[in-house]
C-alpha cells in the first residue's frame, strides 16, 4: 500500500524506525504510533518507500 502524502509517509518511517529498535514506541504520537501498533515492518517499508515526487503535503479528506 503506497503512501498518499508526504505525511504519511513521514508517520511510516517514524514507526519503522521503532519497530527496528531505532527509536523508542514512547517517541512516537498520533498516526506513527498507529501504524506501529497495527502494521507489520514490510508494510511499513512498503510506505516509505513510495515516490515522494508529485505527493501532496497532507491527503484530501474522504467522506
């Protein structure tokens, strides 16, 4: 599942650093500390490894 922003797939790459041990879960807040809590670690690196070239900032709201 490739990220839809920046955003997220900066969150993304917060959790898999976690998830490696690189960084403590306690650092994380928000959408990071969910996507470590619900993704696995190829999920994860699935994400930050999309394109960032043409991402929005943020992604547009779903109804």
């Amino acid at each position: 599942m490739p990220a839809k922003s920046k955003a997220q797939q900066k969150a993304a790459g917060a959790a898999l650093s976690a998830k490696r041990g690189d960084t403590k879960e306690s650092h994380l807040k928000g959408a990071s500390r969910q996507m470590y809590q619900s993704m696995s670690k190829k999920e994860l690196k699935d994400m930050t490894s999309t394109s960032r070239k043409g991402k929005p900032e943020k992604a547009a709201k779903s109804r």
